[in-house]
C-alpha cells in the first residue's frame, strides 16, 4: 500500500472509526475502492476520484458470526493464526500422548485401539463420501 492510500486509509478510520485492516485498495481512472475487514465486520468504501465524494457501506455481524470467523481464522490477523496453529498442536500432542497411554494399560488396551481404529474409520467415511 502506497503512502497516499495508506493516508486515504487513515483519514477514514479516524472519521469513521472504522475497524479492522484494509484488506483491499484498488484504484482505476475514476474511483478508489477500500474495503476494511475484521472478524464479524466489514466496511467498503467507494470514493469518486474526481469530486473527493464517497459511499461507506458498514457492516457489523453478530456474535456468532464473529466467534466463526474468529474459529476459521478470517480476517483476524497473524496473530491469532499463531494461537489457532499453537492450539492445534497442543491438541495433537495431547491426542497422541493419550493414545501412547493405552499401550501401558492392558486392561484398556483392545478397547482404545477398537475405538480409535472406528474413530479413524468414520473420519476417513465422512472424507471420502462428503469431500472427496
């Protein structure tokens, strides 16, 4: 983003008060195009190049529809991809810390592999029937 777009972008923040990053800026011969994104929200903004004149369209979702875009990490920034990676991988070490306890637990041990084994067999199902 240039330094004028980037001074375009913050003059109507401040106005505004609008949230988010600018996701997008593009510009031809006649007008200017901003759209700014956060989770649950966006704003567009269409300025005539012209006549300095613009149309903001705002629009805010409600809590469900922010705690969606926060769970697929849209618009939410690097940071939050960081935590919902990190979470991952905590969620998989546990799994397979869990999984590695069976093995010591003969009692438990036909059981948790069977249960896995369907667990896995219903995952690659839904896979292959519902994606693939």
């Amino acid at each position: 983003m240039s330094v004028l777009s980037a001074r375009i972008a913050e003059t109507l923040r401040a106005e505004h008060r609008l949230k988010g990053r600018v996701k997008e800026f593009e510009t031809d011969d006649y007008e200017c195009m901003l759209v700014f994104k956060s989770p649950g929200y966006a704003a567009d903004v269409f300025v005539d190049r012209e006549t300095g004149n613009y149309s903001l369209t705002v629009t805010s979702s409600n809590a469900v529809a922010i705690m969606n875009d926060l769970h697929k990490g849209r618009d939410s920034g690097p940071a939050w991809s960081l935590l919902i990676d990190g979470s991952a991988i905590l969620m998989a070490i546990m799994s397979l810390s869990g999984f590695g306890l069976l093995f010591y637990l003969k009692k438990r041990r036909v059981a948790g592999v069977l249960t896995a084994l369907a667990g896995t067999i219903a995952v690659l199902a839904v896979w292959i029937l519902g994606v693939a």
